[in-house]
C-alpha cells in the first residue's frame, strides 16, 4: 500500500464515513451534502491519524515499526504538512455545508491536536477524547443531515464500544508507552484493573444495545443482528478477564473492530429503507 494512503489508515477512517451512511440510511435521507459529510469525516479521521502517527514516531518505533514513519517512508516534516492540509480541507469542506458544521470540525480539529500532544498520555482523559469524537462522527452526520436526536443516541453507543477498545489498544501499547512516560490506564493502574474497565464497557454496550429496538429506532432485524455483536462482545469481555497478555489484547482489539463492524450492519440492516428493499 502507497505510504501516504497507508498513513491515513484508510479503513479506520472508513469507520467514520460508516457512520454518516447509516444516519442518511435511517433517516432516508440522500442529498448531495452526503457525499461531502463522508468526505469531510474521512479527510478529518486520516488527518488525525497522521498527526498521531506524527507525535508517537517514537512509540511506535517500539510497538509499530511497520508504520510509513517510523520505517522510514515517510518524513515527520512531510507528515506533519500532510496533516495540517488534510485538517483544513475538512474544515474548509465543513464551513461550505453551513456553520455549525463547519464549527464543530474545526473544534474537533482543537481536541485532536490537543489529544495527540498532551491528552493521549493522560489517564482516561486520551480515551474518552477519542471515543468522543467517534461518536462525534454520527452527530456530525444528524447536524448536517438534521437528524441529530438519533444521531447523539448512535454516537452514545459508538462512544462506549470505542472506549473498550481504546483501553485494550492501551492495554496492547503498555511497553512503547511505558518508554514515553505515558501516564495511560493500564501503566497506572494494571493490566487486570484495565481489563475490568474495559469489560465493563463492553458489558455496558451489551446489555444496552437491544433498547434501540424497543424504543422503536430499529426493526426485529436490528434485534436478531446485534445478538451476534452482543455474544462477540461478551466473549472478549471474558477472554480479556482472563488473560491480559500482549497477544491475546491484539485479538481482542482486532475482534471488538468486528464486533463494531456488526452493531453498524445491524443499524443499516434494521434501519424501515432496507426492510422496505429486502
């Protein structure tokens, strides 16, 4: 894969542009400013990726050495300007579709910087920064698309599955961070510790997860879906209980990625348009 696309992890930023789908899916509602929200949230998602990429050059020297910087593909200079013109298409994108888009990119843009410099390292305050703004992506989707009841419930529960996995990915990251003199959950606290909070949250988006049906936002499709990210997510939750080496944190974050993947097909497969089409 070319270096530059690579750096934007492309399908991480997918995840984003996901979600602005499932918003215009729910709500039926397909204008040209969709096109542009998934290109606004895809540009913005991979211009914070680099700037991560950028600040953890040397973490990731550690933990990551395959990543474009640290293996030498790519420059902090060149990824630093790669970045910085990425985040002001976005914005730019996000001021042409109205205001209050184009406020909550740039002060999105804010928090990103101020999490890959200073909160990342801090204890919790990086995870929820990140798991924030995935939520923030659905919405950014209900404020463009004028949905944004159903889009702040959607984001609600982006936001705890994101928090799971975030303190698995530091749970991953411990040795690389310990070498930064990152003050993150599991260097703090401990491995078992981190593996009960990040349980917790996956437990948490569980047992939550099927009121979206009975509070009549999704159809009997949604409920039989999500019964398969719900087992999915419980069993991480006790396979992360039980065993808090590096390894197994690398299956487990690769397997809450799946289990995100299915609750996301579960609120487009519920959604009345596919029902109506299927």
């Amino acid at each position: 894969m070319n270096a530059y696309i690579e750096i934007l992890r492309p399908f991480n930023a997918l995840m984003g542009v996901i979600a602005v789908l499932l918003v215009a899916i729910i709500m039926v509602n397909f204008t040209v400013y969709v096109p542009i929200a998934c290109l606004i949230v895809f540009l913005f998602t991979g211009a914070g990726n680099v700037i991560n990429d950028y600040v953890d050059h040397k973490i990731d020297a550690i933990n990551k050495p395959e990543r474009p910087i640290p293996s030498g593909r790519i420059s902090l200079k060149t990824a630093a300007i790669y970045s910085i013109v990425l985040f002001i298409i976005s914005i730019i994108m996000a001021f042409i579709i109205g205001p209050i888009p184009g406020i909550i990119v740039i002060l999105s843009a804010i928090l990103m910087f101020l999490y890959a410099y200073y909160l990342k390292k801090s204890l919790l305050i990086g995870n929820l920064s990140i798991a924030f703004l995935t939520g923030l992506c659905f919405v950014f989707a209900g404020v463009v698309l004028d949905a944004v009841t159903i889009s702040i419930i959607l984001g609600i529960f982006a936001f705890l599955m994101t928090m799971a996995r975030e303190i698995v990915k530091d749970m991953e990251d411990v040795e690389g961070d310990s070498v930064e003199n990152a003050k993150t959950f599991p260097i703090v606290f401990g491995m078992r510790a981190s593996s009960i909070l990040a349980a917790f949250f996956m437990v948490l988006a569980s047992i939550t997860s099927p009121a979206l049906y009975f509070m009549g936002i999704f159809n009997i499709i949604y409920l039989i879906i999500i019964i398969f990210a719900i087992i999915l997510f419980l069993t991480c939750a006790v396979s992360i209980l039980k065993d808090q080496s590096i390894e197994n944190n690398r299956i487990v974050s690769k397997r809450i990625k799946i289990g995100m993947a299915i609750v996301f097909i579960a609120f487009a497969f519920g959604s009345s348009i596919i029902t109506k089409i299927i």
